[in-house]
C-alpha cells in the first residue's frame, strides 16, 4: 500500500467515524500503522500534521472557501493572472487541437503513454511533440492496456508504451514546490465550449474553489452551468487543469470523474500548501 492509499483509506474512515472525533491512535490503525510512524508518514506526504490537514477537509472549510473565493476569481479572470499558485495560467499553457487533427482523432499522430506513481495514487501519462495529452488517476491494474480514455480521444493515433518516460514527467508535474524551468505545455482535443470551460479552470488559483455556476458566469454563459459540469467531466487532463477546484453552490465537494475521495484529498492539499 503506498502512501497515497493510506491516506485514503483514513479520509474513508473519518467519513464512517467523524462524528466521534477519533485521534491520532485510532487513525493510525485505519492506516494499518503504529501512531509514531503514520504520523511520520504524513507529515512527510503533506507536509503537515493529520490535525491540520484533516481540518481542510470538512465541509465547513469548503463552504468557506466558497465565500471567500469569487473576489479572488474576479481579479484573476479580469487581469489573465494565476495568483500564488504554480501550476496555472503562466505556467501551464493550453494548445487545442486543429480542426483537422480534431476531426481524424489523431491521425498519423504518435503518442507516448506509461505508468507512475503521484502523491495522489498511480496515474497514467500521455504525451506527444506538442504536449502532454493524457493524464489520468488510477485504481491499481494489472493490466497493461492504452489506457481507454486516451485511445478515445486519439482514436487513430499511434501508441508508444514508455513508463520510464512517464516517471520523468510525473516528477516535473508533481514536484511541489519547484516551478518548472519552461511552461507545462498541455495539448488538448476538444469542442470550442469544453475549450473556453478548461482555459476558465486554468485561471482558478491554487487553494481555491468555485462554483459550477459561478465558472459559467465567467465564460458568459450564466445559463449553461450544467453544461459548465459536463465539461469539467470531460477534462482530459487531470490536476493540470484543475476540474477538482469546482465544487456545488452549497459549498458541497461532490462529482469528480476521478473520485471523491482524491478531490477532497486534492483541495486538502492545496489549501494546506
């Protein structure tokens, strides 16, 4: 079991057992370890206690930050600006798909894809000379298949297995704390709606959330905050392009195609960075 899973499989119980407020000890056994060394296993996978990183998953947090995010979304939308966070905006730069590429699912095209670990589970990685087209979190798999999603979305491309290539990339994605010597370069195969919802979700700063209705709002369609969902759904690209920042008006962190335990793990995170 990785770290990733430990901390999961705690978040899991805290969901049976919050109401009882159980401590250190009895996370501990959650996790299958010795207080002492879950503590040290934490603390070195967030960088903080469980206290305080546990703090940051309550709904209360959620709704909070919902109140306190739209001034903050209002200026970085208004001024093209990402805030504090690393990953976004300046650093991650979108490229779509031509109409052509678009419409031959990839043709001719060569895609590289492989396996590595995250601080967030096992995910998998797809890239071509444009870009990383593919990532994805992942259940533990035996299976060594092109991951589906990927081979939907370059139907007719060519694929490459490079798992070590993968690692490499994993590294320059995840490595909290060190912004990447260039911007991340994302390549993307997409409808001009999914496009306009993705590149919003770019501008969402790292530590905050916003509401379906609140992203449509900010790509003027007030309207289409269902449609806004159906989107952030059909992000192909996990993390990079942040879909777990968007979360119910109730302040309520609910849908992620991914899990709902890793997007309460993914704002957990952020909010305590």
């Amino acid at each position: 079991m990785n770290d990733y899973a430990r901390v999961a499989a705690v978040i899991r119980y805290l969901d049976e057992h919050h109401t009882a407020q159980p401590d250190l000890a009895e996370l501990a056994v959650a996790s299958g370890l010795s207080p002492a060394h879950f503590h040290r296993l934490f603390h070195r996978w967030a960088g903080v206690t469980p206290k305080d990183f546990l703090q940051c998953l309550t709904a209360e947090q959620a709704k909070r930050r919902l109140r306190q995010s739209a001034s903050v979304l209002e200026t970085t939308l208004a001024t093209g600006l990402s805030g504090p966070g690393r990953l976004h905006d300046l650093l991650v730069t979108l490229e779509a798909a031509s109409p052509g590429e678009y419409k031959s699912g990839g043709q001719g095209m060569r895609i590289e894809w492989g396996r590595a670990d995250s601080p967030f589970g096992d995910c998998s990685i797809g890239w071509n000379a444009r870009g990383i087209c593919h990532l994805a979190f992942l259940e533990p798999d035996p299976e060594f298949a092109v991951p589906s999603e990927l081979r939907g979305n370059w139907p007719a491309a060519e694929f490459h297995r490079d798992d070590r290539g993968a690692r490499r990339h994993a590294i320059r994605i995840f490595n909290f704390g060190t912004a990447p010597a260039a911007p991340l370069r994302v390549f993307v195969r997409g409808t001009q709606f999914q496009l306009r919802v993705w590149r919003a979700l770019l501008r969402i700063p790292s530590g905050c959330v916003v509401s379906y209705g609140r992203l449509a709002e900010k790509i003027a369609a007030p309207q289409a905050a269902r449609a806004v969902g159906t989107a952030c759904g059909a992000n192909p690209v996990a993390y990079l392009i942040p879909c777990h920042r968007v979360i119910r008006e109730t302040g309520v962190v609910q849908g992620y195609r991914w899990g709902m335990t890793r997007k309460r793990v993914l704002l957990a995170w952020e909010a305590t960075h």
